[in-house]
C-alpha cells in the first residue's frame, strides 16, 4: 500500500517559519453534513469542531431523549431527524458523519453509500475482524459509485502529529529508524464504563489512534513499500493498585517492525501520576529527529539535526481542530474528486494491525506476522 498523495497546498511553507500549514483545511463548499449518532464525542468534539470551522451541519439523529435540546446547544444544527430513514432519505445531506458506536457501522456505511451519500466513519470501524472483508467491500462499492468514505482519524489532526507528518513527506528526517510513544498520564475513568467491557481495550479501542499515526510515520518516512509493518507484537496486563472491579488490563506495550527494519514501541505503563501530564513521542530518522508531546496542554515540538535543537512553533489542539480536520480532509477530497487521506482503505490497514496487536496478546505476547497489502 503506498503513501497516499499529499495535496499540494498542504506542503504549503508559512511566511514566517518556512513549516507545512497544520490548520484543518476545507473548501468552500463545506455544507450538507448530518451527524449520525449524538453520544458524548459529537457533543463535546464533533460538533463544535463543526460550529468553529463554519461546516454546515443539515441535521443531527441521536437515541430519544438525547437529542432533545442539540439545537438550543448549537443552534447552527437544522434540524432533528425521527431516525436513520430520516435523514437518509433527505436530499439536502451530501455527507453522512457517523457517530455511533462499531456495532452495526458496517451496515450503517453500507446505507448511506445506497443513499448516495459520503460518509466519515467513527473509528474503530469494528471491533469484529470478521468485518474486514464486508468493509473491503465497501470501500470498492464506493469508487464505483464515485462516492468518498472516509475514517475519523482525527489524532493526525492533533498539531504536534501533523506537522510530525508534514515534516517526513518532506524528508526532514531521512528515512526513519524508529518511533517511540509513552503515555505518561492518567488514563481516563474506565471502570464500571462500557469501555471496560471491550475485550483488550486498549489494545483494540484506545490505543488506535498511536497505531494509525504511527503506521502513517512509517510509511511517510521509508523508500515505497519499505514502511509497511510486518509483524506486531503486544502485551497488556493487570497492575498493582487496580481497582478489583476494573475488568481490563491498565498497561499495554505494542511493538511493530516495518519492512525496512524500522521499529516502533507504543507504551501505557499505567493510569500515570503526573503533575505535568502528557504522551511524549520520538521520531528517530537517518538525518535528524523529532521530539513531542501530545495531549493535555503538553502540546510541543522540536527537530534536532544533530547540530542544533529548534523548537517548533504549534498553533490549535486536538480537541477540536482534530475532529475538524478530518471532517474538511473528506470534504477536499470530495472537491478535488480525490481519495482522502484518511480514507476506508487507508484506514483498514491500521485496523488489521489493531486486531495483530489483540491478537498477539492472546498469545502471551507471540509475534504476528502481517500479510504485505495485496497478499
């Protein structure tokens, strides 16, 4: 699987640092979007994202009772529909953002591609493996309606990851070595929570936003094909100090190789104490490295060539102008007649990765290895 095309103007430099632009970039037709689904992240970050970067929301569909007063919240939202027909049905919607949870999402994509409707996909996209040939499937009924599916990756939004990004396709770095997260606060309530309940959570939930991004460094930063991971393996165990009710692991370790021999550690020691709480991350390459932070007011980077260290200067925050890029991604491609950067096939690759690690840690930590892309 190659690198998806980089938009020109995304490589713009700015006047004043001569870096890659990092703000969420939409057209200027950026109406006709329906969110599927009102839970607590359309709330919080869907929605808000949408109202700060002028996205025209037609209407929302959420469980009674929840939605009730989504238009005295945002006032900006048209209207509130009786259920999924609704709003599908409408021909005011040209995309359909869902938010609901995995089950059934595959169907849920599946409807609205008949609608003929463009969807961004809440991740992750299932939590069942055996959904992976239906959403194959999807994504190749999509390129022949002419359709765009796009997956909320919002983290390779979040500024101190993109430009991290930027900043490899322009081969900043030189081909890259290795890839380092910690997680280094605390972990969010959990016990009691339907969280708690997914099997290997953090393996299989949580931790894919550090698994995409991290696949996406790779690739960015390896010769074509070079950048593919090759084998995962994970570890996740129980820790002193859990609450005996906590049905989930609170530490997980996930490794990956790429074929080029580059390697890349994500690592949640635990539910941290911190006082100054954040994820750091290292982006190790042949010519120089990077060194970040993301999360929790931590936001920060800097590029060490192996002569000097700058620091990076970073504007916006994952919460929200994440959530807005990878909405405004799916409508530039739309625009541009284009696939999106973080499109459905994009975005499997990261998804069977995911379930290497979960299954790598049935296993005891036993290495998977991973198909090449076509295999």
């Amino acid at each position: 699987m190659s690198t998806p095309s980089l938009p020109p103007d995304h490589a713009r430099g700015t006047r004043a640092s001569n870096l890659p632009d990092v703000a969420p970039r939409l057209p200027t037709e950026r109406g006709g979007v329906a969110v599927l689904g009102y839970g607590g992240i359309a709330a919080s970050a869907h929605l808000p994202a949408y109202r700060q970067h002028g996205v025209g929301v037609v209407g929302v569909c959420g469980r009674p009772g929840r939605v009730e007063d989504v238009q005295q919240q945002f006032p900006f939202v048209g209207k509130v529909y009786r259920d999924a027909d609704d709003l599908l049905d409408d021909p005011t919607v040209r995309v359909v953002d869902i938010a609901t949870g995995p089950d059934g999402r595959a169907e849920l994509i599946r409807r609205s591609l008949a609608a003929g409707k463009h969807v961004l996909a809440q991740k992750p996209l299932t939590l069942d493996a055996a959904d992976l040939p239906v959403l194959e499937g999807l994504a190749r009924e999509a390129s022949k309606l002419g359709l765009r599916v796009a997956v909320n990756h919002n983290a390779r939004w979040a500024p101190p990851w993109r430009l991290a990004n930027l900043l490899l396709r322009q081969g900043r770095l030189g081909q890259v070595v290795g890839v380092t997260h910690v997680h280094d606060k605390a972990l969010p309530p959990l016990t009691g929570t339907h969280f708690d309940r997914i099997e290997h959570m953090l393996l299989t939930d949580y931790l894919l936003h550090w698994v995409d991004i991290t696949r996406f460094w790779l690739l960015d930063g390896s010769p074509a094909g070079q950048g593919e991971v090759c084998r995962v393996l994970a570890l996740d165990s129980r820790l002193p100090g859990q609450p005996p009710g906590s049905l989930n692991p609170w530490s997980a370790t996930i490794i990956m190789q790429a074929r080029s021999g580059a390697t890349a550690s994500i690592r949640i020691p635990g539910s941290a104490t911190a006082s100054t709480p954040g994820c750091p991350f290292w982006v190790h390459g042949t010519e120089a490295t990077l060194r970040g932070s993301v999360l929790l007011d931590s936001d920060r980077l800097s590029l060490d060539d192996g002569r000097s260290q700058q620091e990076l200067p970073l504007t916006g925050a994952w919460f929200v102008d994440g959530f807005a890029g990878a909405m405004g991604e799916l409508l530039c491609a739309v625009a541009e007649d284009r696939e999106p950067e973080n499109s459905l096939t994009q975005a499997l690759g990261s998804l069977r990765l995911m379930f290497a690690a979960r299954d790598s840690a049935e296993r005891g930590g036993a290495p998977v290895d991973i198909e090449p892309p076509g295999a």
